[in-house]
C-alpha cells in the first residue's frame, strides 16, 4: 500500500490572517504557524478571532511540534491560547521567539512551554519529519520558509515571503537552496498568495529608507512616524535618518518599545549612539530635532497616534508645527479608521504625508514574478496554494497553470480540507476536520458564539425594551414599567411609552386568563415579547431587543 501525507489547513484558506496547517506522516503530525485574525465589523467587542483546534486537541497525543515561519500576529497570535489545550514545543527562529516570549509571560505560560530557537540552514528532527529552516525576506526580520522532509519527498512550505535583493540587513533569500530542492525533488509547494494579484515585482524595503531621508532633511517640525511595530527594518530606517539629521528619537506605544527592547537585545537593530532618548526628555528639545517613532498606522482607538490626534494623549500634543508620516498600508477594514485619525491631525493644521504615490510603505509579500521564479526554482509534483482570500488563491492556481503546472496535481483546498498525498496522486477527502474560528472576548474563549454575536448586533442596531412586570399574590400590583436603552429617549416619546405601557399590559392580562391570575411564568414572558415586539414593528419599523422580567413581590 503506498504511503500516505495528510495536510490540513485549519487557517488562512479564503481569509486572510489566522495561519495554521497541520502536516501528519507515519502517525505523526506537525503544527506550521498558529496566527490570529482581525474581527469583522459585525463582531461586536471581539478581541480577536483564532482557529479551531479541536482536530489538534483529539489528537494531541501524536503532535511532535509548533513550527513557526515569523513573528507578526497572523502566524503568531493564537499561540498563548492554543497552548493552553495543546502544550507541544515551539520551533523557531531567535527573534520570532522573542516576540512569542512576550505573549507567553502575559498569559503566565512562559513556563510551561518549551521554546526552541533554530538558525536558518539548520534541521529539526521530529518524529517522522525533518524541519529544514530556510531564510526568506519578509516584512519582518528572521523569517523563514520550511523543507518538510519525510520518506514520500519534500514539501516546501514558503510561509509569508518576498524577493528583496537588497535587504537592510543584507541577507537575500536562499534561493541558492530552493534551487538545490528543485533539483532533488519537491513533491509538494505549499505557497503565499497574498499579493498574487499584482504583476511584476514587489520594492526593497531600501526604498522606504531613501523617502525617510528626503522627508527628514531640511524639515523644521517635528517628525512623527508611524508603521507596523514588528517591522523592524522600517524602525531602523528611521532611526537612521534621524541620525544622519542630527534628531533625537523618541517611542511611544506598548508594542512598539516591547519590539524594539526584544530586537535591540538580540542584535537584530542597531541603535546609533546618543540618538534614541526617553519621551519626557525629548520634549525639552526644539521640534526641529525631535522625531517620535509611533503605533497606530491602522487607526487603533487605544493607539498612540490615536490619542495624539484626538488630544488624548498624556504627553504629547500635536499641531501646526508636526509632520506626520503614515508609514504603512490599510489593512483591508480598516480604512474608514485610518481617514478618522488623518482627518482629526488635518483639523488641528498637522500636515500629515500618506500619499501612495510617494513610496513610503512596501509590501512584504512575493508579487506574481516572485512567485514564479520560485515555482521554477523548485519544481513541485504538487501545489496547493496558501494564505489568501478566494480570488487570490484561484490566481496562485493560474499561475502555477501558466508555469506548466498539470490541473489534476493541483488542489484548491478549504479551512479544515484534508488533502491526501502519496507519491503520485492529489487529492481532498470526503470527510473535513473539525474546523473553524473560535472567538475571543476579554479572557473569554470560545464561549461568544453565532447566538451572542446575533444579540449583539441587535443591540447595537436597534437597542433594548425591558418590560418589568410586578405581581403579588398572583396578581399585578401595577402597571408594567418599561425601560429602553439605546432606543429611543423617554422624556421625548412620552406618548409612545404610555402605549407601549397599555400593550404590555393588555397582554400580561391576556395571558393570565383576564382574571389577573399568572399562571405560567415563560408563557406570560413569551406574550408580553410578542406584543411589544409586534407593536414596536408595527409603529416604529425597528426590531430592538425585547425582555420581560417577572418580578415576583
């Protein structure tokens, strides 16, 4: 009987964000990535959305370990709460594992799980897989792709990548090495189909650092930028062009000193002497000589920038004399946000640059002719495409078309799809895994699901009535009281409360039999709902959220 791979995406299909597959071999299994997505708008008071992990719960007993490609959120983000029903060892590279130090000590796991920190060009022996580290360009510093190696071949996993030829830290991709697997054989390409959609070829970061130094010199404000806190390349380039004016920087925002303390200890930034100051000092210093380095580039209410813009921050004022610099690209949903915040600083006479003509943001992921040359370089049997919303993924599927790829060894899987590999066929089996998104609420996991999202929004959309029903001895003592929360205010629907009063009350009566008798308790609830619901409908076209109380005296 020929041998048999199992590859299960529990994350990152027709989404973006939330990354995770699982690879399972000779009665092993692998995690590659556990990431975090953002919520949707209609998600009210979601923190975050994680995958489901109860096909990884079931079989716990087989996992081998977590491989994790980088450290942004997408890929690292779930990991504290995955871990704490499935404590297995975290593989990754020095920096990455720095970041997911962090999460861990918040939720008090540090501890507890084993964390293993792997060099790229090094291999993992786990069970029955070999882990291949291979170093990849990124948006964010020590990222890697993966060589899964097993007895049936090798499967190489990209992970979030770009082809940057001039790095800021000088080290390209390892194509030298998807070449050499190329060439032994890669049976499967598991790939990033983020930017897919966009022909030619993504820009170096370098780009970024020679806008920064055009911006910086001979600006007489005082500078503040804002970007992704992970991304540490574009916080040295700032850091550099300040320097090179003779500015001092100054950080504001958890994440962003919680970044660069973890990158600056590992040597990953390298901070010129005397440039980077305390926020309360900084301030003594002209404006002129002062650049802050800020969260914030999506519009984040509890942000830095956020609180700068709209007078709320604790230290800092911004006006006329600053120039603010949006180093970063709108997450999808999160523009109307952004234009909230860059509207707010234009009122109070801040010029703030964001312009996309003026290159002050590049992506971190491999556009179409990156994509290709790795389809060429390694060869696969098999792809199956990652990390992206539908259209995106069917354009990855063209692309491996046009690169001479045959259909049948290609496959366009779902969040919990089990492909099933051997040497020579493709194919999805008919049974999924458990899958899905678990929600997260404060400290609450998973226990806000479709039903309390539902109450949630009809909160939100059309508010609350609460019918309070006071009855003694079996009979209303007086007139039900009606209070509405984010419905209508009382002192000016005067008339429309007293007929909501005389319909609860019809209806209370109605339901004791006319005779003032309560009978049964849900049944009384359920007319009072009923009416009110209907009569509200009926005179105001709005469906808010009607609850009954019986108050039994």
């Amino acid at each position: 009987m020929a041998e048999k791979m199992k590859i299960i995406p529990l994350g990152g299909l027709n989404e973006v964000g939330k990354n995770m597959t699982v690879y399972e071999h000779g009665g092993d299994m692998i995690v590659v990535d556990c990431g975090m997505g953002f919520p949707d708008g209609d998600m009210y008071g979601i923190d975050c959305v994680i995958p489901d992990v109860t096909y990884l719960v079931k079989n716990r007993a087989r996992i081998r370990g977590l491989f994790i490609t980088h450290g942004h959120e997408d890929h690292i983000g779930a990991i504290p709460y995955v871990l704490k029903q499935v404590n297995m060892p975290v593989y990754c590279t020095r920096l990455t594992a720095g970041l997911i130090k962090l999460k861990l000590e918040e939720h008090g796991l540090l501890k507890q799980v084993k964390l293993i920190t792997v060099e790229a060009g090094e291999m993992v022996r786990v069970g029955k897989f070999y882990v291949e580290f291979i170093h990849v360009n990124h948006s964010i510093a020590d990222s890697v792709a993966f060589a899964i190696h097993t007895s049936m071949g090798v499967i190489v996993h990209t992970g979030d990548f770009k082809i940057d030829t001039t790095p800021i830290d000088g080290e390209i991709i390892d194509l030298g090495r998807f070449g050499e697997l190329g060439k032994e054989g890669v049976l499967a390409l598991l790939a990033d189909s983020t930017n897919v959609e966009r022909p030619g070829y993504t820009m170096s970061e370098r780009i970024v650092g020679r806008t920064f130094d055009r911006l910086f010199n001979g600006c007489d404000r005082r500078i503040i930028v804002t970007t992704f806190a992970s991304n540490v390349h574009r916080i040295q380039q700032v850091i550099d062009a300040a320097a090179a004016c003779g500015r001092k920087v100054a950080v504001t925002g958890r994440s962003m000193e919680n970044v660069m303390k973890v990158a600056t200890e590992l040597g990953y930034m390298k901070l010129p002497r005397n440039t980077v100051v305390d926020l309360g000092r900084i301030k003594s210093l002209p404006l002129s000589q002062q650049v802050l380095v800020t969260t914030g580039s999506q519009g984040e209410e509890m942000s830095a920038l956020y609180r700068m813009a709209f007078s709320q921050h604790r230290q800092i004022d911004v006006g006329p004399g600053d120039r603010v610099i949006i180093s970063a690209s709108a997450i999808p949903g999160n523009e109307k946000t952004i234009g909230r915040v860059i509207n707010e600083l234009f009122r109070k006479d801040v010029e703030v640059i964001y312009d996309r003509s003026d290159p002050l943001h590049v992506s971190g992921h491999a556009c179409q002719e990156e994509l290709k040359i790795i389809h060429a370089l390694t060869r696969p049997r098999f792809f199956i495409p990652l990390h992206g919303e539908q259209k995106m993924l069917r354009r990855h599927i063209n692309l491996a078309l046009e690169m001479g790829m045959d259909r049948k060894n290609i496959v366009l899987p779902d969040i919990g799809s089990v492909i099933e590999l051997t040497t020579k066929t493709i194919k999805i089996a008919d049974a999924p895994a458990p899958s899905g998104s678990v929600l997260v609420d404060g400290s609450g996991v998973g226990d806000v699901g479709a039903v309390v999202l539902r109450d949630r929004k009809i909160l939100a959309e059309d508010g609350m009535v609460v019918v309070i029903l006071n009855i003694q001895n079996n009979q209303m003592v007086r007139e039900p009281e009606i209070i509405t929360r984010g419905f209508i205010y009382v002192k000016e629907s005067e008339e429309l409360m007293r007929e909501l009063t005389e319909v609860a009350s019809g209806a209370a009566l109605s339901a004791m039999g006319g005779k003032q008798h309560a009978r049964d308790v849900g049944e009384l609830r359920s007319a009072v709902k009923s009416a009110v619901s209907g009569y509200l409908f009926k005179h105001t076209k709005r469906s808010p959220m009607v609850i009954p109380v019986v108050n039994r005296i």
